[in-house]
C-alpha cells in the first residue's frame, strides 16, 4: 500500500471518532487526566473549601446566591414534618398525626434539638444549605439520650473535624477513604473525626492531631454525588470559583481607574525638567506638587507645559462584560441571573415566567434532596427515641405505622395569583388535581387547612358574625366563574 493510501485511510479513520477526543493544535491545551473520583477530589478538597470560604466572607455575589439558596429552599418556616399514619381501615389516625406533629415542633424549639442549645431545627436545616453551598458536605452526629424531655438532640460537626488524609486498608476488609471508613460495598461503617480542631491555631494549645471513630448508624454525612463510589463532597461554587475571582479583581481595576479618571491628574513638563516649584511640596522622589482647588487658575512660568492625563474609565464594554459573566456564573450555579444580580432591567414577563420556572424545579429537587438525607434519618431516631422516653403515647411494637409522614417545603406562588386562583379552581373541577395538590404548593396540609377553616367558623360562630363567603359552600350556576367570563 502507498504511502498516501495509508494516510488518506488514516484520515478516515479519524473522522469517524469524537471530535472533542482529538488531539491536534486545537486542543493541544485541553489537559484531562483519567481518575477516580475519590483521586481528583483528595488533593482538592481543602483547597476549594478555603478558596470557596474566602469568597463568601468577601463576595456579595456569593453572599447573595446563599440567602437564595436558604429563602427558596429552606424558607421562614423551614421544611416542615406532616404525619401520614392511617389506621387498619385506612382512615387517618388524627390522634396519632397530631400528637406526632405538635411534639416534633416542641423538639424543634431553640435550645432542644440541637447539642450546644444554640439552634433551632430551622437554624439547622439554613447551615446545612450554607455548608453545601461552601463546604460541598456537612456532618451532623445524632445523639441518643441526650440531656432534653426527648433524649435526642443534633451536633452540627465543622466539615475541617473530618480527616481527609486518613487513607488506609484496615485488617478486616474495611477501607478508610478521607476519614470515611466503608466495608466491601462501600457502605460507610465509621467516621474519623478529630477530637479538637486541626486548625484552631488561636485557641487551642495542642496542635496533637487525636482522632476518634464514630459509628455511621449516629452520623448524617450529606453531600450531592456527582459519580459513583464518590466518598467526599464538592463545594456547589466549584465550577465558578475562577469567574467569581477574575470578576471581583476586575471590578477592583474598574473601580481604580475609575477614581484616577475622576480625578483628572496631569503632569508638568519643561525643556530641562527644571523652572516649576509648585506649591513647595515633593512626593518623596523630589517631584514638584500643586494641590488645586475647584474654580482656581494658575498661570505657569516660561517654558513650562501642562500634560493631563485622563483615563477613560469605566470603559463602554464595562457593563456588557460584567453580566456576560455574571450569566455564566448564575448558569454554573443553577440560578436565574436576573435573582443572582438583582436585575430586571429589560426583562419580560414570558421570559422571567421560563427562568422562575426552572429556577423552582431545582429549588424542589434541592427540597427533596434535604427532605430525604436530612429529615428522614433525623425523625425516625427522633421518634424511636420519643417513644422510649415515653413522650409519646405511641406502642413500639407499631413503630413502623408510625414512620408514614412527609416533608413539605416552602411553597411558590405564582407572580399572578388570580390566573393561578382560576387554573387550580378549573383543574379541581375536573378532577384533575386534588386539594392536596393545591396546598403543596403553598407549603401546607389539606388537613391543616381544612382544621384552621372549621376553627375560623366555629370563631365566628361564637361571635355572631356572619361572612360574605363560606369555603366549599354550595354556589349557584351564576356565580361560577367560566374562562370565557375572564
């Protein structure tokens, strides 16, 4: 075969393979590297840890997108417990359900639930979103018999406690990855955790690094896996950490030159550098100064010139630029740019009704997420361990029927509540949707609602008022509303 043939059959072969896989002047830059995911985040992760806390100690965009992620996520009233336990006749039991709920919200007081006394269950549940945001994982021990009515409360562990560099195959088959120990299936077992801070260089007068074993059936290790067999957590600002940087050092330079081009400086000039005294006063390199006033003129000698100097700053790009960033950074974070830079200038209904809309799905997702790897885990120890206090009047022999509750988060209204008022009274009508369906959008429980409804009447009962509206009441074919009527 010739040479050319063998070339031109080289060439062929190559087309026919991923281009982004090809190596050649392109994309001779773009460097990867083949590794687990346990590989590329052990030498990473204290890194990005204290890169990610730095800017959001230092950056009001970051410090932004947090208070996002906790109003839309976690809300004013937090992700709230509805207990769903039904009898053998498959009836509620509403004895049961509100004994379970009031003295989960008792427990979820300030000072109870969690360790040091510090912090409510809503105050938990806000640090957790903060510490996923910046730190990528969170620890949380449980602790049985604790010191309250309930024995059982919370110790929120700073992530740093966790070692990272403990790497090592133990006897019995177990093997500790980043102080994570898992058995064969990768299961975690235990926890090793520092007894004191490793970096609490101010306070502490042992920099001695003890470690103590915690068994996994008492710790809640929460972070997003990206890949399978991922044994360690990412911080969310991760993707963005670079934009984030360049853009804060560029603002800082926009903002220099733009004071410099206020100013207006300039520079004398003569043909031997000499003949200017100003006002007498140097800058240190035996350069003459004059300090000027607004509205003043001075006359200069013979043979001396005035050469300004103006910058100018900001430049017309300067805008342009900033939210061609800025958009980049709300994309890799998952949020709308118009919330990450309180920005409404030039925006639609239809669009600013498509990116809420994506914005609220991932804002669910997140609520589920914490639903299921926090709430979860935290109330069922919680009501094994209610139940052996005997605060609740509950048989342990049935503690499976009493594990059927759910998680509500803070609900979305919809930028026109009487569209949304109309659609959910349509979709009701026809069956499509249940009443259920409605208050979990706003956040609450049918049987919440329908409580609170009958206590307003029975209110108004006794005061003798009488109101223009009655809830479900019987209506009148001329009083329901048609879309044609809209």
């Amino acid at each position: 075969m010739a040479w050319y043939d063998r070339f031109f059959k080289k060439d062929k072969i190559n087309k026919r393979r991923y281009e982004g896989a090809l190596i050649d002047r392109l994309r001779n830059d773009f460097v990867g590297s083949t590794q687990s995911a346990d590989s590329e985040i052990r030498f990473s992760i204290r890194k990005l840890r204290d890169r990610c806390r730095d800017l959001h100690r230092n950056n009001a965009y970051v410090k932004r997108y947090v208070n996002l992620l906790k109003t839309n996520i976690i809300g004013s009233m937090g992700i709230k417990l509805q207990a769903q336990v039904i009898d053998q006749d498959k009836s509620p039991d509403f004895v049961a359900n509100a004994q379970i709920e009031r003295n989960f919200t008792d427990w979820s007081k300030k000072g109870i639930c969690s360790a040091d006394g510090r912090s409510s269950f809503l105050d938990i549940q806000k640090l957790v979103i903060e510490n996923l945001a910046i730190d990528g994982e969170v620890l949380i021990q449980m602790l049985p018999n604790a010191k309250n009515d309930f024995g059982f409360s919370l110790n929120v562990i700073d992530i740093d406690y966790l070692d990272e560099e403990k790497n090592e195959t133990l006897r019995n088959g177990n093997e500790i990855r980043m102080g994570v120990e898992m058995d064969a299936n990768r299961k975690p077992v235990a926890y090793h955790v520092f007894t004191k801070h490793p970096y609490d260089y101010n306070f502490s007068n042992s920099l001695r690094r003890e470690t103590r074993r915690i068994l996994a059936d008492n710790i809640i290790h929460i972070y997003l896996q990206e890949r399978p067999y991922q044994s360690r957590g990412v911080p969310f600002l991760a993707p963005v950490i670079t934009q984030l940087k360049q853009l804060a050092g560029y603002l800082e330079s926009e903002l220099v030159a733009s004071r410099v081009s206020a100013s207006k400086m300039g520079f004398f000039t003569s043909p031997d550098g000499e003949g200017y005294t100003g006002d007498g006063e140097t800058s240190g390199k035996n350069d003459r100064l004059m300090n000027v006033e607004p509205g003043t003129f001075e006359q200069l000698p013979s043979g001396v010139d005035f050469k300004t100097f103006d910058p100018n700053h900001p430049t017309q790009q300067f805008e342009a630029f900033v939210k061609t960033i800025l958009r980049q950074i709300a994309s890799g974070l998952n949020v709308p740019y118009n919330e990450l830079a309180n920005d409404l200038e030039g925006v639609s209904y239809s669009s600013l009704r498509q990116s809420v809309l994506e914005a609220r799905e991932y804002y669910k997702y997140m609520q589920k997420f914490m639903a299921e790897h926090l709430l979860e885990p935290v109330y069922l120890k919680w009501l094994e361990m209610a139940i052996m206090k005997n605060k609740l009047n509950l048989p342990m022999a049935k503690f499976d029927k009493f594990t059927r509750v759910r998680f509500v988060g803070k609900g979305f209204s919809w930028i026109d509540p009487q569209r949304e008022a109309q659609a959910n009274v349509l979709l009701l009508k026809n069956g499509l949707i249940s009443v259920q369906d409605v208050q979990q959008n706003y956040g609450r429980d049918t049987e919440d609602l329908y409580a609170q409804l009958q206590a307003e009447k029975n209110l108004r009962t006794n005061f003798e008022i009488s109101a223009s509206y009655e809830p479900f009441g019987a209506m009148s074919q001329d009083n329901i509303q048609t879309p044609e009527d809209d």
